[in-house]
C-alpha cells in the first residue's frame, strides 16, 4: 500500500524519457544549414571545335551519350594491351592512389557512425576496507558494490545538420578519391603507350644509325685503299673518317637513348618487361621495314596507318557539346570536391546554433554479486545537455569565413578544370583534323625517297 504510489511515478518517469529521447532521435539531421548545390555552367563555348560533321571523313562514329571509350578498344597492339594490363596491375602510383580510396572510404565510415549512438556495456566492482580509526564502532568493515550497465554516452542529436553535412563532406571526399584513382588509370595507360611507341621508335633510329655506321665505315675503308693507292687526297679520307665517327656517335647516343626508354617502360610497368612484350624496335633482329613502321604507328587508334584497310581513323560527331567533358575523372573529382565544400558550409553554419548530447544508460546495482540480478535493484540515469554558445571571439564567424573561402576556391578550380579539359580536348581535335593528311604525305615522301 505504501509502495504502489512510488513505483508508479518512477515508471511514468522512465516511460516519458524514454519517448522523449526517441522524439529527439527522430527529429535529428531533419535540418541542414548547407547552401544549395547547383552545378555551375560550363566557362567554355557549348561545342568543341573541330568535330567533324555528318560529311567528314569514313571512320567509326562515336556517340556522346556512351559515355567514354575503354581503353581496350583504343588500343590494336595485342602486346601492348598486355603491357598495360600487367602495368594496371604492379605500377605504385596507381596503388596509391587506390589505397587512397580505401582511406576515403575509412574515414567516410567514421564520420557515417557519428550519425548513430554509440552502445556500451561496463561492468564494474569495488571492494573498501574502512581504518579503525576512522570508524566510530572501532571495527573495520568492509563493503562491497557491484553493478552492470548498458548505455551510450556524449550523442549527438544532429538538429542543425553539422553531424550531416560533415558525414556528407566525408562522402565527397571519398568520390574524388575515386575519380583520382580514375585519371591515375587512364594517364598510366596513355604513358605506357607513350613509352612503348617511343622504345619502337629510338630502337629503330638505333638499328638506323648502326646500319649507317657499318655502310660509313665500308666507304671509309674504299677511300682508305684510294689514298693508298694515291686516287685520293688526305682532306677526302679525312671527311671520310668523320662520317664514320659522326655515325658512331649516333650509335652511342641511341644506344643509351634505348636503354632509358627500356627504364621507364619498366618503371610504368611497375615490374621487368618480358621480351615478348616489347616493340620490334626494341628488338635487335628486328628489321625496320615500312610495314613495320607503319604497325607500329597503327597500335594507337587515332594515328592509325592509311595503308591498312582495319586501322580507320574514329571519326567525331559533329557539333559535339561540350558537357561530355563532364564524364572526365578530373572534371568530375573537382566537382565533388565543390559539392564537399557547400557540406563544409553547412557545418560551419551550425557552430552558431545549440548543439545537445545525450547520456543516458540503464542497469542493476548490488552490494553482493549473487543478486546483482535480483528485482528491485535495477538502476538507470539519464543526462541531456545543451551547449549554447554565446561568445567565442569571432572564432565561428572565422570558421565559416574559411568553408566560403574554401567554396570560391573549389569554384575556381572546378572552373580551371573545365577549361583544361576543353584546351586538351581542343588540341587532340585540331590534331585529329590534319592527322589523315599527314600521314598520306609522310607516306608519299618514304616512296618518292
């Protein structure tokens, strides 16, 4: 009869915090201060230049909405997708740049589990022995205590979003990485073909310059016997011998001009190239005829030889917009990093408002271990608190001022990056425009010579 009225109060009590504090959780990261994020018009012309139109030049058109070509179509070489391949596989930078994503990707769960309380369990015992003398019945008793707890501790309730736009901020960052690991890939696949042509190339050069070295020294040896037999004058043997030692010069400089390239495809390729991987220049059997050069001139699609009939050059739609210079990675991580900064923003703004945290947590308490468990000896506490700021020396205000900076500077260069696109893009175009009649020239003048 005396204990009915206590017992149901504390229930009534306990019922309404615990609805109260779901209330709360429900109402979290309902606001966001963070500026709306609309992506900025394009700083560059609506069409590309130098595309051609529906009566340019035969080849195989590319549509702007499938997106980007693999580079497994862009290359004809078996070998040098190979090589690409096994440096997709071993080149370092590339592998930092994908440990760089799973960092992202770490630091994205962290701030993701700000957004949730965190649940403990302690559990915890004492044992106290009081000093005679400070006992007035001059024993010394000893007491126990022990008790178990399930609770969280200093939540968040993310009213304002700052808890949001930071997991938010956290997820772009996260994207960017990505893109990054993207334009890693394809400026390693461009290199490697860069450096495989080049290898091709000096290693042809340098079975040139020994074939004109042994072609120098048999016409030396011709005008030697000459002089000797008095049909040539010292001055004609002497010219003589310089081409000879101007070829061997030659010879010395490819020679070693071989030896880098061979280094750095190694070094793309993150691991030795094997032999049969490697170009017919490189190779020192190989001849260096005009089907072979022209092989190799047609192992990058766009400069493909007009002498084999399954080489064509890829045409390019006409008035081709420019917005497809937003499927670029470097277009694309400067763009992410835009929309991290407006999160920054919203951070930023929410310092100037209340912030509330929550600790609360529920139990049982005895002073013997066997009935810790027991009915009536369960224990709970509940702990809100707000956190008003009413002056801080210009610090939020400061803040704020840094994540707008920050906002105008990843504009900036969201908008460079645009522009750099278009100038790439601009160039490889006008290359593109002149390649077909370049290469029918050179052909024209390996005939006529």
């Amino acid at each position: 009869m005396s204990r009915t009225p206590l017992i149901a109060p504390r229930r009534t009590v306990v019922r309404a915090t615990a609805a109260s504090a779901l209330a709360l959780l429900a109402l979290a990261g309902c606001t966001s201060l963070a500026p709306d994020y609309a992506r900025p018009m394009l700083p560059v012309p609506a069409t590309l230049n130098g595309t051609n139109g529906p009566d340019g030049p035969e080849g195989t058109a590319l549509a702007p909405e499938t997106g980007p070509m693999g580079w497994q179509d862009f290359l004809q070489e078996p070998r040098l997708r190979e090589l690409v391949e096994l440096a997709l596989q071993n080149n370092r930078d590339l592998r930092v740049a994908v440990l760089a994503i799973e960092k992202a990707r770490a630091q994205y769960g962290v701030e993701q589990s700000n957004r949730f309380p965190a649940v403990g369990a302690t559990a915890a015992g004492n044992r106290t022995r009081t000093a005679d003398d400070l006992n007035t019945s001059g024993r010394s008793p000893t007491s126990s205590q022990y008790s178990a707890q399930l609770g969280f501790s200093s939540y968040e309730i993310d009213f304002f979003g700052r808890v949001k736009n930071l997991n938010e901020a956290a997820l772009q960052e996260f994207l960017r990485t990505t893109e990054n690991r993207r334009s890693v890939q394809l400026s390693l696949v461009a290199e490697v073909a860069n450096a495989w042509l080049t290898l091709d190339a000096d290693g042809r050069r340098l079975q040139l310059a020994q074939d004109t070295l042994r072609s120098r020294q048999k016409s030396y040896e011709l005008t030697e016997r000459s002089h000797a037999l008095g049909a040539a004058s010292g001055l004609t043997l002497a010219q003589a011998q310089t081409t000879v030692d101007t070829a061997r010069a030659d010879v010395a400089a490819f020679t070693s001009q071989v030896a880098r390239d061979r280094n750095a495809l190694a070094l793309l390729a993150g691991a030795p190239v094997p032999a049969a991987l490697l170009p017919d220049g490189a190779n020192p059997g190989a001849t260096a005829s005009p089907a072979q050069a022209a092989s190799a001139s047609a192992s990058v699609a766009p400069a493909p030889s007009l002498a084999t009939p399954a080489a064509t050059l890829l045409a390019v739609p006409g008035d081709l917009p420019s917005s497809v210079l937003l499927n670029r990675p470097d277009v694309r991580a400067a763009e992410y990093t835009l929309r991290g900064a407006y999160a920054s923003i919203g951070a930023a703004r929410a310092a100037f408002f209340p912030s509330i945290t929550l600790t609360a947590s529920a139990g049982t308490a005895s002073n013997a271990l066997s009935g810790l468990f027991d009915g009536g000896n369960g224990t709970w506490s509940f702990a809100p608190q707000i956190r008003l700021p009413i002056f801080d020396a210009g610090r939020n205000r400061a803040n704020l001022q840094i994540a707008e900076t920050a906002r105008d500077t990843a504009l900036a260069q969201y908008d460079k990056a645009v522009q750099t696109a278009f100038r790439e893009v601009a160039d490889a175009l006008a290359e593109r425009a002149t390649l077909a009649e370049r290469l029918q020239a050179q052909q024209s003048l390996q005939a006529a010579t």
